[in-house]
C-alpha cells in the first residue's frame, strides 16, 4: 500500500513536469505575478483564505493564513475580484505588463464608502475548492452561538458541527469522526495546545474575543500537518488593529475578559492583550464558614501578540498564551497551566515563494498536593515541555500549480511526575517516574494542480519520523508482565520509527453550483494521551511510542458530493468517510496510570473502525443564517483482551447526532439564536448479573459498551441586544441573555445502580449535570 | 497511587455534586457462576469457604447456596475436607476444624466438587500463599473538631522494606466488626511507605454524628487487625471496591471491568490466604 501510493505520486509529478516547464518558457506571452495581503480595511487583520478571482481566465486562488496570495498570469489586462465572506466583493482592473504588489483591505458588509465598484454575489468557494471535510468558522459566528453561562467557546461551537462528536457533557475533549481525545491536533498560531480545557473541560482556553480564524480539518489533513489521527482544529489569533486603538471586554456570569489592542507604528506594527478570569471563589471569599474562606477556585488566560511589517517582504510575529486553574483550600491544592511561545517570521524570497519561519516552545503542567504538617503531606509535579522549530514554503508556480513544501522538527520532554513527600511527618516515599524525551519530525512536498477547468487535484507526501532520546529507562514486558528494563544514556537515540503519509485529495467541478470531492489520507501519530476516564481530566498524561508503544496510523477515504442553492445562499453537502486506524490504544480493566512506572504495561493494542455519512447545509438567507446537519456513524475497536478480544463500541459512539443553528437579526440591533442538538446516548457498560461476596453484592458483566444511556438533546436560546450603531461612534456595548438547556431536559451524565437499604431493592439512577442554566453578558467596546 | 485517586475523587466529587434522579432500565440475563468465597488465616479458629450461585443482577433474593459439595484444603502437606455447617443461617459454608490455624509461607490449594454443574464444570480450584505481616506497634485515637467532630483510628507500625507489602484493616469495636461489609475495609498497598515506619495513618474514622458513621463512647475497646494479604487480593479488593462504590464520577472512573478472580474454570469469587497482626486501644475522652 504504502510503495503503491508512494509510486504513484512519483508518477504524477513526473506526468506533469512537461506541462510546468512548458507554461513556464512560454514563447511570446511572458508570465507575471500579481501578489499581496488581503486585510480589513478597519482594522488591517489578515484575511485568511479570502478568493482572489481573474473573472477573465475563470481561475482564482485564495490567500493563506498571512493574508498572503499570490498568481501568474500572462501579460494581458485582467478583473480581478477579491471577496470574503461577510465583506464587500472589490472588482479592479489591472493592466498586468511586470510584476505587481497589490494589496487589497476589504470592507465589512454592512460598510459603505464610495469610489470602489462593489458586488453582492455569494460565493461558491465550498464548490470549487479542492478542499473536503473541513469547516472555517469565524469569531462573529461563534459568538452568536448560545453557550453555557455565558461563555463563548470555539470548542463547544465546532460540536455543532457534523462528524465531530462530544464525549461527555461539559467535558472539552471532542471525538472528530469516531477518533479518541488525543486524536486531535490543536494549534493556536503554530503552537500545539495540549489540553484546552479549563474547569475540567467544562470551558475552553480559547478567549473568542482575540480569536480571528478557526478552521477544523476533519480529513484531507493538507501534507504540511500530521501528528495526529483524526483532526486539525488551526486557531489563528488576531494580530490586533493597526490603524487604532480599541478596547473590548465584557462582564459575564462566569467570568470578565477584556482586550487591548492597537498600532505601535501604524498600519506597520500592532500589538494585542487580551485577559479573562473567573470569579466564583470570591463567592467562597464571602463565605461566613472559616472552612470556605481560604478556599480557591479559578481559572485564567492571558493572550498576548505583537507583529511589525519590517518591509513588504518580511514580518515578524511574537505571541504567547499563558493560562491556569487553580483550585485549592488549605489541605488540598491542585492545578494545572498551559504556557506557549511563538516567534515566526514571514519572508517573501520573492512574488511566487511565501516561506514562514516558526520556533515554539510550550509547557503544560500541573501539580496535586497536600501542604506540609499532616502524615498525607505530599506534592506531585508533572509536565510536558515541546522546543519545536518549522519552515514551511508556498512557491505559487503558476495559475495552476502551487507547491508547499516544508521540514518540521519537535523535541518533547516528557517528565510524568515526581511524587514528593514534605515535610518529616509525611510517611510518603518519592516517587519518581522516570522522564522521557522524544524527536518528532516531518518533511513534506505537496501540489495543488489546476487540470482543464473542472478538476482540481491535490497531491502531496509527507514522511515522518520519531525517535526516543535518552535519558530514560524502557520497561521490557512479556504478556504483559515486566521482564527487565533497559537503560539509555543522555542524548542516546533509541527506538526509531518513520513511515511515508500521502495525502491525496481532488475536486471535479460539474458546475458552478456542484461538484464531487474524494480525498484520502494516511497520518501518523506517535504521542499518545492516557486517558482511562469516560470524560477526560486534566491529569490524564501524554506519553510516546517507544519500543514498547508502536505509533498509530490512520488511513482515511473520504467521498462527498457539495451542491449549492438559491445563487449559493445555501451551501449544502453529503460525505462519505472510512476511517481505519492500526496500532489503537486502549486501557486493560483497572488500569493504574498516574504515577506508575510500569503504566506501558497496562496498555492494550488492537485495531479500530470508523464510518459514517455527514449531510450538512448551511444557509444564509436575508435575516436568517445558520446550519443544519445531521450525522450517521457508527465506532468501534477490538483490542487484545478487552471485551474477550471481540469488538466493542467506544463510549462516544453515538449513530445519530443532529444540530440545527439558527441566527435570526431580526433588526440591526437585536438578533436572537436558537441551536437545538440531539445525539443517541453513550454506549455504556451495564450489569448482567451479581454475586454475594463478603456481606455484599458486586456486579457481573457480559460485554463491553452494549448498552446505551439515554438520548442527548437540550435548546439553547440566546438574545443579543446592541447599542444604537452611530458611524464614528467610539463606545458600543451590547447585552447577551442566554439560557442553556431551556426545556430542562436532564441529560444523563452518569448512570450509577444503588441498593435501596431497606427493601434491599436494587435500582438505577441517573445523575444529570445542567439543568436549565440562564446567563447574562455585558459586552463593550471602544474604539 | 490509588490513594492519591480516592483524594482527587472525593475533592473533585465535593465541587460536581450533579443532580440526581431515580429511572428504569432493563437490563439482560447471564448464566450461572460459582461464586466461592474462603478465607484461611494464621488465627487458630474455624476457617470458612462458602459457595453460592450468581442470580440476575436485580434479583433482591438471598443468593442460592450450594451444599452436599465436596470442599478439600491442602497445605501442601496435609489435606483437609472442609465440613458442611448443620446451621440454617449457614448453609452453604464449609468449615474447618476448630484447631485449625493456616502457617505462613504455605501455600493453600483449595478443591471443590459440586453435586450439579455449573456451566459445564463440576471442579473448581484456587490456591493462595499465606504471606507474613508485620507486627502493629500501637493503635492511637486522636479527635478533630473540623466537620462534624470525628475520630482517626491511627497506626503505629514498622513496613518491611525488602517486600512488597499489601494490607487490610479491619476494626473492631468491643468484639463487634465495624468494617462489613468488605467494601467498608480499609486496604493499602506500600508503595507510598515502603520501608518506612507508618506513623499514625488514619485507616478508619468514627464520626460525632451518628447519621454519618460510627459513634465511639468512651471505655469502648477497638481492636485493630492488620491482615497481611496477597497482591491478588488486594487487587481483588481494590477492583470489588471500585465495582461497589455508588458512585462512578465519569472524570476519573475508567469502564466498569469484571472483577478478577482466582479460581478456575469460569467461577468467581476469591480464596485468600493471609496473616494477621493486632493491636487494641480503650478509649478514654
């Protein structure tokens, strides 16, 4: 499979070397390139993946995540019209004689300004774009989501969506086509996000206010990422205004963020701080008990961003995030943080090869104790550390190919936790598990070719490669039970593992309002998340494929047909998707994973399925916009002695899952949503039988997952209330009420069986987390 | 490791105390199991190994108990036939001699042959070593004001370093057990104190409301027994004691696992083999 593929692609590339020399030696006609950034015209944000389209030739590109776009065409005079959603189409005409820089700064829809032809075309980018299983949303379509408490969140809004699953309510950690947890690679700016969860996964730890771009690959994961199995949620942060200043914030429920943003040289240099914090310890603070007034409980997040245009051909960007919860009292203290670094560099080695520079660095950690003075007094640490560096280049060959190519490399440092004891009371022991270091690294090439003016074909390879680096310590096991150990000097390779992951993608455009999409995918993935629990919690840990833990690879097909409505009004789609994964990871029964040296020994290997059809249609109809999907899948794995070796559902298997978003502006100032969602309930593992053991009674059980809590539904409505919009008015506030779960539907969030004491009847009950839950949000800003 | 797990869960249980609701579910049969349950210790007394039958899980009959079997323990000198209790609260226990008393590093081997199959089998066996425990030092009461008002039952002991080292407590208060049924027992492994000497661990409360727990009034006697038990019975216990909480948090409880076992041939259920150490204390206010 993997030398068939491999072949292939050799071959296409080689197919097509005459096409590319010849259009580039073109006799008479010599090629030139238009190139530049596309931007807001308020606030000088990139645009990211904003259509730059020459109506004469029919062909177009679309800028990348810089705003930056690039394209040759022959001499000649050219319409070119710029356009992305939710702004004014710009049409210009340009007398193409030598290569051009041509900037474009959009307006927003409802702006006016004269002197600029304008159009109100929708667009049919979702048909013509050789892209499948992906979904863009942006902060304003966020924010019009209803959210619990309050709380405007990416990754409650992107559940909404079809193939991406929950796993448990409240919990962050989402399930993209039948994949686990860790399957998903999320990045902000470039920097990987270990856990986005705040408060047990009930919040996330993006702040939507300094938000500009969220796009989640469910499949056709483009060649230049890889790591993870089944998605790519890329979180792009604003850059912050560089033509003025402006303040955003808002007071809610839960919690109060507030942004600062603005030029340091304007239109050259900007900056962009943004804060939130929550506040119900101080709850506990007004407490009259003695006991609730030491306690702590919150979370924050701090973002901040500078970026300078040095010169038409170089950027530079500096962001970080720094967020923590804390929770604490003065005989238990807990907490975990996240820490990320990103300097990048744009450099434009000319008009047709975009490259981007990336150093990271992040850390994620968290820590449990009990201070000092008692027997139990003990501290536990543990983190994560990457140092990584990437370059990636986009060479704009022509108007039909644009090449990507690039070289990543990542140094994990993994330090699973010491536990200490503190203080000489303390009869703990230290324990250590010892640290574990691992290189990840890739290099890719990919195409993206125009064919005649129907098909578009994407190809490309990526190879990666992982090796472990010692110091450390490899437990040996046979059938699972420890043998010896291994040991590795510092700096000592070990443990090497690479394969090739072609990416294959393309589009057959029947007209302007349909198409056929097919897409395959082979990705690897060599860190894994030990996560034993049904929701996730923040201790779960992060380990790597060692010789003990081979990496995961994931082959998926993807077939979809997208068909638009109503002059593209409604964007609507089917897909198809087949997902097999080899080397699947799960748990034995009682597995000990925190703080155990010997936790490789207490996973199991096997295979895993997934499937399913997504219908989708998005609709943006005078006042209304929105979606409606509906998902049918099924997930399942068989794992070396789990479930007797037979398959079993994972607990995020759910058949059915629908979702139906709607906006509704019923006027300029007020707007009301309503998202009304439906899943079957999660597979669960319930009793057969019991036997007398001891005094009591304990369960027997006959197969994994066979049954099923019952069905997830809950209504969301929300109401947005602006302030009067003046033009040059500096302050404008509005107020957002919502209510979470309106019919108060309780949901079960775990199904528990209990012995009534005194008839000695044995029954199930249902605990359920939110019950109708209602909100309110100030939200300001000034300019 | 599992200790630093109950704290989590009982912190994090306190802040997502969801709501709760009574409902139907039903649930399918399964085939019958042997359930065998039989301890031997170093005390010197009538050791017991009872057999009964597993029944469907919301069957609130008492469970059927097997008797006229054939229920034999070899020290692996000697092999003792286990008699039949003429008592009709105890049938279905199979009895050792009176002077009977298990030696520890001997390993148990205990056979049963059934009247009627049970899922095509007839034999059943399991065997169990019989481990040392360490000697309890003292036993200390000492009370706290916090919450309701409550006393820690602690523990003064020495833990051998050179062997891993799993324990039971069970308490006593005036000759009457306080930790049944077994869920309630207080287990331990030693790798947080391996080698260490165990200064005043907390390994049973007794509450000053009697809605809660126990009460202790003073002059009652509490005896502590420390039982020195197997790696698989403690993981036995630990997983019975995950399986029978009433409380599965979906945060940190992974799928609920049939428990394991140590007899044969598909019955469930566990022999063990242990020693036991004691200490007492008279509670004086």
């Amino acid at each position: 499979m993997r030398n068939f593929s491999f072949l292939t692609l050799v071959v296409l590339l080689f197919l097509n070397l005459p096409i590319i020399a010849k259009a580039e030696g073109e006799g008479n006609l010599k090629r030139h390139t238009i190139s530049g950034h596309i931007r807001d015209n308020s606030t000088g944000e990139d645009l990211i993946g904003a259509t730059v389209y020459v109506k004469e030739l029919k062909i177009g590109t679309t800028s990348n995540v810089y705003g930056f776009y690039s394209i040759s065409l022959n001499s000649g005079s050219y319409t070119l019209a710029v356009s992305y959603v939710g702004y004014q189409t710009i049409e210009k005409t340009i007398e193409l004689n030598d290569d051009i820089t041509y900037n474009v700064e959009l307006l927003l829809a409802n702006q006016e300004i004269e002197g600029i032809i304008v159009t109100g075309e929708a667009l049919n980018v979702n048909v013509t774009k050789a892209e499948m299983s992906t979904i863009k949303m942006d902060a304003k379509t966020i924010k019009e989501i209803p959210a619990l408490m309050g709380e405007v969140d990416i990754i409650k809004a992107i559940q909404l969506l079809p193939g991406v699953q929950t796993i448990a309510e409240g919990s962050s950690g989402f399930s993209v086509r039948g994949g686990s947890m860790d399957q998903n690679l999320i990045q902000m700016d470039e920097a990987t996000v270990y856990n986005a969860s705040h408060l047990m996964g009930f919040f996330s730890v993006f702040n939507n206010d300094a938000i500009a771009d969220v796009k989640l690959y469910k499949g056709d994961i483009p060649a230049s990422s890889g790591g993870r199995l089944s998605s790519l949620l890329d979180v792009r942060m604003k850059n912050g205004n560089s033509k003025k200043y402006s303040v955003t914030g808002g007071i809610g429920t839960i919690s109060s963020r507030l942004l600062v943003e603005g030029p340091i040289v304007k239109n050259k240099a900007s900056f962009i701080l943004s804060g939130r914090r929550t506040y119900y310890d101080l709850f506990f603070k007004l407490s009259s008990d003695e006991d609730y007034e030491d306690v702590k409980m919150y979370f924050y997040d701090l973002n901040g961003k500078v970026n300078y245009n040095i010169n038409e051909n170089n950027r530079v960007f500096i962001s970080g995030y720094f967020g923590e919860d804390v929770f604490g009292s003065p005989d238990f203290k807990m907490g975990w943080a996240n820490q990320t670094i990103t300097v990048r560099w744009n450099h434009l080695f000319s008009k047709k090869l975009f490259s981007n520079f990336t150093a990271v660095y992040s850390k994620f950690d968290y820590e449990l104790g009990m201070p000092e003075g008692s027997v139990y007094s003990f501290e536990w640490i543990s983190n994560l550390k990457d140092y990584g560096g990437k370059v990636d280049f986009s060479y704009y060959l022509n108007a039909n190919n644009a090449i990507r190519f690039g070289i990543s490399s990542t140094f994990h440092e993994f330090v699973p936790g010491t536990l200490k004891p503190l203080g000489s009371e303390s009869a703990f022991n230290e324990i250590t598990v010892e640290n574990n270091s691992g290189l990840e690294s890739a290099i890719y090439v990919s195409n993206e070719q125009k064919i005649g003016s129907r098909i578009i074909l994407k190809y490309g390879l990526r190879f990666s490669h992982f090796v472990n680096v010692g110091k450390s310590i490899t437990y040996n096991f046979e059938n699972y039970e420890l043998q010896d150990s291994t040991v590795y000097g510092k700096g000592e390779f070990f443990s090497p593992y690479y394969g090739l992951e072609p990416r294959i993608g393309g589009v057959f455009i029947i007209n302007e309002r349909s198409s056929i999409k097919a897409s395959y995918a082979r990705t690897r993935q060599y860190i894994h998340l030990a996560q034993n629990s049904t929701a996730g919690t923040p201790l779960d840990i992060w380990f790597p494929s060692t010789p003990n833990v081979e990496p995961q690879i994931a082959d998926q097909y993807a077939l979809g047909y997208f068909r638009n409505f109503k002059e593209n009004t409604i964007e609507a789609s089917a897909e198809v998707y087949y997902k097999h994964i080899q080397n699947a990871i799960d748990f034995k029964d009682y597995a000990e994973l925190l703080l155990y040296k010997y936790f490789e020994g207490e996973l199991r290997f096997g295979e895993a399925w997934a499937y399913g059809i997504e219908l989708m249609a998005k609709y943006d109809i005078n006042k209304f916009n929105g979606w409606v999907s509906y998902t049918l899948s099924r997930t399942e794995r068989r794992i070396n002695t789990i479930n007797n070796n037979e398959i079993y559902r994972t607990t995020y298997d759910k058949p059915h899952d629908v979702s139906i978003v709607i906006n509704y502006n019923t006027s300029k100032r007020v707007s009301i949503s309503a998202v009304w969602l439906y899943s079957t309930g999660s597979a669960v593992t319930f009793p057969s039988g019991r036997a007398e053991h001891g005094g009591t009674n304990f369960p027997i059980f006959t197969e994994r997952n066979a049954y099923r809590m019952k069905d997830y539904h809950r209504l969301d409505l929300s109401l947005t209330w602006r302030s009067k919009d003046k033009p040059n008015k500096k302050f404008a506030t509005d107020l957002n009420f919502s209510i979470y779960n309106v019919y108060n539907r309780k949901n079960p969030w775990v199904i528990n069986f209990l012995t009534d004491e005194d008839t000695g009847e044995t029954y199930a009950e249902m605990t359920y987390l939110f019950g109708i839950v209602p909100a309110i949000t100030f939200n300001f800003k000034f300019n | 490791m599992k200790k630093t797990g109950l704290i989590i869960i009982i912190a994090i249980g306190i802040i997502l105390n969801g709501c709760t609701e009574r409902i139907e579910i039903e649930l399918d049969s399964t085939y019958t199991r042997l359930v065998v349950e039989g301890h031997i210790t170093n005390e010197t007394k009538a050791h017991w190994v009872r057999l009964t039958k597993s029944v469907d899980y919301y069957s609130t009959t008492p469970a059927p108990t097997i008797s006229n079997a054939l229920v034999t323990i070899n020290d692996g000198f000697k092999t003792d036939t286990l008699v039949e209790s003429n008592n009709s609260d105890s049938a279905g226990y199979y009895l050792t001699p009176t002077n009977y008393f298990g030696k520890i590093d001997s390993t148990y081997l205990l056979k049963i042959d059934i009247p009627e199959e049970i899922n095509g089998e007839k034999q059943y066996t399991a065997s169990s070593k019989l481990n040392p425990v360490a000697p309890i030092d003292s036993i200390r009461i000492e009370y706290f004001e916090d919450w309701y008002g409550y006393w820690e039952v602690q523990l003064f002991a020495w833990d051998p370093a050179e062997t891993e080292n799993y324990y039971t407590f069970n308490v006593y208060r005036n000759d009457t057990l306080l930790t049944y049924p077994v869920n309630e027992v207080s287990i331990t492994d030693d790798s947080y104190f391996n080698g260490n000497y165990i200064n005043g661990a907390a390994i049973y409360y007794f509450v000053n409301d009697e809605e809660y727990g126990e009460y202790l009034y003073p002059g009652d006697t509490i005896t502590v027994h420390m039982g020195g038990i197997t790696e698989e019975y403690y993981n036995f216990l630990y997983e019975f004691q995950e399986e029978t909480s009433e409380f599965r948090n979906p945060l940190f409880s992974g799928p609920p696992a049939n428990i394991s076992t140590n007899i044969s041939n598909g019955a469930i259920g566990f022999f063990a083999a242990y020693s036991v150490s004691y200490a007492s204390t008279v509670y004086q206010e």
